[in-house]
C-alpha cells in the first residue's frame, strides 16, 4: 500500500470514532510506527509500518452496498479471494475488529464491531506508476507482465454463456453511462465536439461488434478478472511485478471480456506517454493467449476504458475547488483521456506487413521487439507459434522441422498477420524466412490485403551469430529453440532475395544496432510497392 497520509474525514457515524481510534496505534497486537490514514469514497487504509489495514465504509452507492456489518464483512472475504489469485504473498487475512468503538482491539477476542483486510505494507516508491514516472519500467519488466497476465486470465473462472455478464445490453448501458454522465458537466466547446464524436463512433461500434461479443462470450473470453488493472495497483517488489486491488465490490465489473482489461493498461501506459509498452505488452499477452481474434474488440475496449477515466476524473474535478492544483490537475487528466479516446478511433492508413528475415541471431527478435513499439504495431514469432501448434497436438513434436511443420508454421502466422491487419494495425512476423516460397506467402498476402510489404532483411559475421546463439542458452524468456547447429543447417538452406523482394526490402547489419524511430519512418514514408500505387485508400474489414 501507499504510505503518504491523508486529512482524516468522518464519512459516518459508526466507523468514526473505530477509526479515530485505532489511529492511536494502541489497537493493534503487533508493534506500530506511526499511523497513517489513507481514505478513498470507499475505504479505509491504515498503514502501521509493517502492515495494511484496509476497512470498508458504512456506505451504499449505485455500484455497492457495504451499508451492513454483514456486506462489509462479506466484501472483505471477497477481496482477500480475488487477490490472493494474484498477490497472496500480500494479502493476509480477514480480521476482526472488536472491542468497542472508543477501544478497538484489531484482530482481538470477542464479537466483531468491524472488519479489515489485512496486507503486507510496501513503500508507496514501488507502486508501478511511481516507477514508470522515474523512467524505471522497461521491456523486460512489461513482456513478464504481458506473460503473467495472459497466464492469470488462463486460469480464472469463466462466465457461463448464460450469464448477464458483458452481454449486448450491458455494455452498451456501461458505454452509454460514461456519455450521459459527462453531458451534465460544463464543457468547453471543442471538447463538446469531441465527445459527440465519440459517442457516435461507440453507438455504432456498439452494433457493428454485437456479433463479435457475442461469440467471444460463448467462446469463454468473459471471465472474472481483476477489473482495475492499472499501474497504481501494480507494484515492483523484489523485482517482479505484483498485481493488486482487484475489484471486489460489483462483479458485473469484474466479470468482463479478457480483451477488456488487457485495454485498461494498455490504455494507461499510453496515458503515462508510454504507448510503446503498450504496444510491447500487447504482443506479450497475445503470444501467451494467441488471442488475437480479441483485436476485433480491442479498439473498442480501449476506447471503453479511456471514456470511464474521463468521467472519473470530471467528476473528481467537480467536487474541487476551481483554480486550486486539485481541480486543474482533474481537468487535465479528463481532458487528456477524451484525445486519448479520440486518438484511439481510426486504424493506421495503410498498415504494413512487414517481416523479418534472417539467420538465428541476426538480431531480428530484438529489432522486431524496438519497431513494434515504434510503430505501434503487433508481432508474431514462429517459435511462439511453433511450440503453440506443437502444445495443440496440430504437429507432432518430431515433425516440427519437418517440411510440412515448417510450412504449417508457416501458414499460422500468415493467418495471425491477416487477423492483425484486417484489424488495422501493422503487423510484424518474426521467422527466419530462409525460403523464397515463405517470403512469397507472405507477399500475396500484402497483395490480397493491399497493404505495404516490407522485408527487414538482417545480417551479421557468422562469430556474432554464433556468440548470439551461444549467450542466450538457457535464458528464462529465451524461447528461441535455435542451436550452433541448427545455424549451420540455415546457411546451406538459405535462398536469396530475387529482383520483386529486393524491391520490398530494407538491408541491414545488425552489429550496427538500427534505429528503430529512423526505420519505421522509412517504412511509412517510403516507396509504394507496385500493387498499391493505383490504390487511392486501404481495404480494412470491419474489427
């Protein structure tokens, strides 16, 4: 938990004086430092040095009933069972409070008065968002946390088909409840504008993916998940990256579309001016999901998302004073939310399928993880892919080499990259392309789909390769199966680039380390492959 304090505010008659109480540090049956007090509309949180305490308030909202000792208690049951999916080194316990109100006892003998959650303490310094804003949170900290998720979300319940959950109706009374919300505010015209934008695009998007709900629904990608995942309830701790905070309170806003809360962060790492970790952790969840039919409904999700942040922050900016840093720092994170949503609603122009080819150890993977970033774009890999099909039983485990394995890898990334770009982002495939007759499935792809079609084609002295190769041995997130001597097999097998793919392609030496903001600008402003210069605009399927 944090570990800054807050003014002390009696929300009710009955919490109040337990509150004021046990912030004497008398309460507890461990040693204390001083109490801090941390309040959100909801809850309590004292923190006492070693360890959280977090109480509900007496309070009934919309969205919540914790009006009763009954509910309270049965949402701090609910809270420690959600959490501990994902955090049990943190979240402890359910205690009691008893006593009475004037001399509570935390965790004492006798009838219970209150409830709490009891949690591990850790520094507010190593909240994820803390750590992002000192410029700390990087790509190997976002692919792990991509993994973790996508593993999380493999595990939890999933929704029965018949269940209210993220269906038709509901989503667009949450969509809409965001517009109508901020229609009662006073707005400045050009955000006005932008607003009614939005809420057009969401009505329309709302009926253009009604299909598209409802599949993935039957198809079991509504499941319970955390349903407030963001950086502020992430924490580095020990150098992995624990997530907190799960929404406990309403399971209509838990029990949600996976694709749903993937958005949420994504959505916040491009708040936080970070948008290539975004992209990066998208990639990471798909790898380990392989679900990247999801895109359909990312983009609106994304959008979803963006508008409730909005409306938070509106609403936190009417209830502050006008002209303090409270109110103008609500405003400014509404207003950057509304351009975020805004920036969200059209796919690229033009999204490029670009592939990567070389031997293993070319560099490719590392670009490849550099560019999608920069472009904003989703990345398949083959050994992801491969060892997918092999865990699918598609293809026997010494038949992955094989021609027709090879090919079928093929031929799976193929499908990957079309769903990636029918959905109108870029896509970047990530193989050894040694054979002319891959590269060339990949070109009449760009050709079917008229799209850009762009060969990274990279190099490097055979000692480099072989070093690359021999370093990344045994690596945790090395899941590159390639050996010294599988690269001997992919230089006798290696066919060169003929005349229409050295049109296509961009050579590079890898020992030069390329730069990936230059590369990507050369890849969108540079010439037009032969099938595209009669086309006046691209052809995206509706997603």
């Amino acid at each position: 938990m944090t570990s800054h304090g807050q003014p002390y505010r009696e929300a009710d008659g009955t919490l109040a004086p337990i509150i004021a109480a046990l912030r004497d540090g008398e309460g507890f049956d461990h040693p204390t430092d001083t109490i801090v007090l941390l309040q959100t509309h909801i809850s309590y949180v004292l923190l006492t040095g070693t360890y959280a305490y977090k109480i509900k308030k007496a309070v009934s909202l919309p969205f919540l009933d914790f009006s009763t000792l009954a509910f309270r208690k049965h949402y701090c049951e609910e809270e420690l069972r959600i959490n501990r999916r994902l955090a049990p080194e943190l979240y402890l316990d359910v205690v009691p409070i008893t006593g009475t109100q004037r001399a509570p006892r935390m965790n004492g003998d006798g009838k219970a008065i209150e409830y709490a959650v009891k949690m591990i303490q850790f520094p507010d310094a190593d909240r994820l968002d803390r750590v992002a804003e000192r410029g700390e949170l990087g790509n190997m900290q976002i692919r792990a946390l991509g993994r973790k998720i996508a593993d999380f979300h493999d595990t939890v319940a999933v929704a029965d088909g018949s269940a209210p959950f993220a269906d038709s109706e509901r989503l667009r009374g949450e969509v809409m409840e965001n517009f109508n919300t901020l229609s009662a505010q006073a707005l400045p015209e050009n955000v006005v504008s932008l607003l009614e934008n939005l809420r057009s695009w969401s009505a329309r998007s709302l009926v253009d993916l009604g299909a598209q709900f409802r599949a993935r629904k039957q198809a079991g990608k509504v499941r319970e998940c955390h349903g407030d995942m963001h950086l502020a309830n992430m924490a580095l701790l020990e150098g992995q990256i624990t997530i907190f905070d799960a929404l406990e309170f309403n399971e209509n806003l838990r029990w949600i579309d996976v694709q749903s809360e993937l958005a949420f962060l994504a959505m916040d790492l491009d708040y936080r001016a970070l948008p290539g970790l975004g992209w990066l952790l998208v990639s990471a969840y798909l790898e380990g999901t392989g679900d990247y039919v999801g895109l359909r409904v990312f983009r609106h999700y994304k959008v979803y998302r963006a508008m409730v942040r909005a409306k938070v922050a509106a609403l936190r900016a009417r209830q502050c004073q006008a002209g303090t840093p409270e109110h103008e720092e609500a405003v400014a994170e509404f207003v950057s939310h509304v351009d975020l949503a805004n920036a969200c609603l059209q796919p690229s122009e033009r999204t490029p399928l670009i592939i990567a080819h070389g031997l293993s150890g070319s560099g490719k993977s590392r670009l490849c993880e550099r560019l999608l970033q920069t472009l904003g774009a989703v990345c398949v890999r083959s050994d992801v892919e491969r060892q997918r099909l092999a865990k699918a039983g598609e293809i026997p485990t010494d038949a992955l080499y094989s021609s027709p394995g090879i090919t079928q890898t093929y031929e799976a990334l193929a499908g990957r990259a079309r769903m990636i770009i029918e959905c109108g982002y870029p896509a970047i495939v990530d193989a050894t392309f040694l054979k002319h007759h891959h590269r060339l499935r990949f070109l009449d792809l760009a050709k079917e789909l008229r799209v850009p079609f762009v060969i990274l084609s990279l190099g490097a002295p055979a000692g480099t390769l072989e070093a690359r190769i021999a370093n990344r041995q045994g690596q945790a997130d090395n899941v590159s199966e390639a050996t010294l001597d599988v690269l001997r097999h992919q230089r006798d097998d290696m066919e060169e680039l003929n005349t229409e793919e050295r049109e296509a392609a961009i050579v590079l030496d890898s020992e030069t380390d390329p730069d990936a903001v230059a590369l990507a600008q050369r890849i969108l402003q540079g010439r037009r492959a032969p099938w595209l210069r009669r086309l006046d605009h691209p052809v995206h399927d509706e997603c």
